[in-house]
C-alpha cells in the first residue's frame, strides 16, 4: 500500500493525538472566543444530524481547507471543488469518526488525500488560474524590503512575480508541495504534519529541506 | 497567513532559505475573491442536504434545482417581482375585456334549480319554479354548446 492509498482511510488510527488549533506561528491556541461551541460538541452535534452544527464547521474551517487546496494546486477552481469535496466527503464519514484524532486533524488529512488523488486523476500540468493579490501586499514591509532598489524584485510586476512563485510551487511533487503548504505558508509544526500526512517528524524535516533547495533553484533569478 | 518577518524556522538552512521565506509570505497574500467564497459554502451545504435529506420538502427541491436563488437571492426576489407584475398585467387584461371571449367567472343563476319545493295552501298543489326550456347545468364534455339535462320537467295539471 503506497503512502497515499495509506491515507485514504477516513478514520484516523488509534494512536493518532489530539490536535488543536495553531497560531500563525504553529504554537497551540486557545479556542477562540468567537468560537463558543467546541469542534468536538460541534461534531457530536452533526453526528446526530444537526446540519446547523455542521454548518459552522464549515464556516470555521473552510479558508484553511481551500488555502491547502488553493496553493497545492494553484487553480481556484479545482480548489473550490475540492474544498466541497472534502467537506461532503467529511460529512459522509463523520458517523465514522470517533474523535481519536482532532477534526481539524481529521478534516486535513481527507483534504491532503483527495488534492493528492485529484492531481493523479487528472492531468497534472494543469493552468495557473490564480487569486488575486490583496492589495494590503504593498503595505508590507517584505514587499517593500523586496522591491526596493537593488533588488531582483524590483523590476517585475506582481502577476510576474505571483505567477514565477506559483510556477515554481507546481514543479516540485506533490508529497514536497504538501509539506511546504502546511509548514511555510500555513504554520503548522512539523509534528502535526507527520499526523496529517501519517510519516515521521524525520521524514517531514527531509521532505521540507529538498523542497526549498528545489524552490531556491527555480526561483533563483529573484534569490541569488 | 503567516505572522509578518516570521518564517516558520527557515532561518534554519541559511539566508538563501530567509529569501525563499519572504517570498513564499508574499504568497499569503492571494487572497480568494469572496462572493465566490460565500458560494462555494452554500454549495456544500446544499450538497449536504441532497446527502441527507431522503424526504424532499419543496424548499430543498427549488434549492436543488434552481440554486442561483438561493446563492443570490436578490436575483431571485427580482425575479417573483418580475413574475408578480406579469400577472397583474395579464389579470388587468381580463378584466378590461369585460368578460369577452375566453374570461370564465362563476356567478349564480337567475333561476335557482335548487329551490325549495314548497305547497301552497290554497291550492295544495305542489308550486315548481319556472325553468327556462334548456336549463344548461353542465357544460358539455364534446365541448359543444350542447346541454346536458339531469332533470326532467313534470308538467302538472292545473
């Protein structure tokens, strides 16, 4: 069984830890305020088919899952239907899930396997079909540092730059793609990685170092 | 999106991995448009429902099968006003045509057919309405202006 038909399984092992919710920095959080209703209440609650419950699960977690989705595909619109995917998906085996593993956990890892699967399915060289750039970008003190004189930034457009980095994204494979994703842009410690994707901490700092030497070389023109 | 000037521990592997980090930050910042975003949430909802509902009530049915009105519902209000002047433009019509050609209203008739017998004292004789000669009471089901009689008048000896 390879390691992605390894992670089709819906319910998590029994010796998968409970996840919370991280910080930008990937440091545990408390629950939000907002948030007065728990996942795992919330979960109880759609098990037994309050769909309102649900509901706010969606809410809660949909931007997570469309930005993996987003960045591991670098198409909004395969993201869009992948976010749904998931979230049908998760809702059709939520009976199963007996909250061993966080839902946020639970949640990632179904989002990892159909992005994966997804991509397998379909051809892979895929068009960019990008977000746009918030504008709050140029307020940003390493736009700023970036584009500033001397700079290899300095002379390229935003949709130059965004489309180098999402190009340089989709030339790496998918398991080094996912481990960027989740760790660079998402902040999420590699010890919650390995859960997700069910390796070792060891193999998630590997696949992590040999992606950004990949990504240092095709962006090398903007690096060196 | 992560926090500003932290990346996540790539200053692990150097400047260059410091460089990577700053650019891959940039990237949080493709932000999703968020129209698109408020439908694709409704679009999960609705396929939910279509997983979990075997008892179709009509409001999953219109959710169903005409979905825009409910992602933007403005459109679908705009919609029913449409519909609704419609109507009232071609009601006006019927009533400005003062009940010509195809207009059908009900309305009672001059001679009721259900009418109490009753029996004078004067006479004892069993009084009748006066009925006109073809009473029509059905229309016909050929369609024709031909009656249907479901009674037959009993002359009676004065």
């Amino acid at each position: 069984m390879d390691e992605v038909d390894k992670l089709d399984s819906d319910e998590l092992g029994a010796d998968e830890l409970d996840v919370e919710r991280f910080d930008a920095e990937g440091h545990e959080t408390e629950l939000d305020p907002a948030f007065e209703i728990s996942d795992e209440e919330l979960v109880l609650r759609s098990q037994q088919g309050d769909m309102p419950a649900f509901e706010q699960l969606v809410e809660r977690y949909h931007g997570k899952i469309y930005g993996l989705t987003y960045n591991m595909t670098s198409n909004r619109e395969d993201a869009e239907d992948l976010t749904q995917e998931v979230f049908v998906k998760a809702y059709e085996a939520l009976p199963r899930f007996k909250g061993k593993a966080s839902f946020y956990t639970w949640i990632y890892r179904i989002a990892v396997n159909k992005t994966i699967n997804y991509r397998k399915k379909r051809n892979r060289k895929r068009a960019l079909s990008l977000d746009q750039f918030d504008q709050e970008i140029k307020l940003d003190d390493v736009y700023h540092e970036l584009t500033t004189k001397g700079s290899p930034l300095r002379n390229i457009s935003l949709s130059e730059l965004q489309i180098k980095l999402n190009e340089a994204m989709m030339n790496l494979s998918e398991k080094h793609r996912t481990v960027v994703v989740m760790h660079d842009m998402q902040g999420i410690p590699h010890e919650e990685i390995a859960k997700v994707v069910g390796s070792s901490v060891g193999t998630i700092r590997s696949r992590l170092f040999y992606a950004r030497r990949q990504l240092q070389t095709e962006l090398m023109e903007f690096i060196k | 999106m992560m926090e500003k000037n932290d990346y996540s521990g790539m200053d692990e592997g150097g400047a260059d991995d410091v460089l990577l980090g700053k650019l891959l930050h940039l990237k949080g910042y493709e932000v999703p448009d968020a129209s698109r975003q408020i439908r694709s949430k409704q679009n999960i909802m609705r396929r939910v429902r279509q997983t979990e509902r075997k008892d179709w009530s009509l409001e999953h049915l219109l959710e169903l099968h005409i979905p825009w009105f409910f992602a933007e519902p403005r459109y679908g209000i705009a919609l029913l006003l449409v519909v609704f002047a419609g109507l009232q433009f071609l009601g006006s019509g019927k009533v400005k045509s003062g009940g010509q050609g195809e207009a059908y209203a009900t309305y009672p008739t001059q001679v009721n057919p259900s009418v109490s017998l009753y029996a004078t004292a004067s006479t004892n004789q069993v009084s009748y309405p006066e009925l006109p000669e073809e009473l029509k009471f059905f229309p016909s089901p050929a369609g024709s202006g031909q009656a249907i009689f479901v009674g037959q008048r009993i002359e009676t000896e004065k």
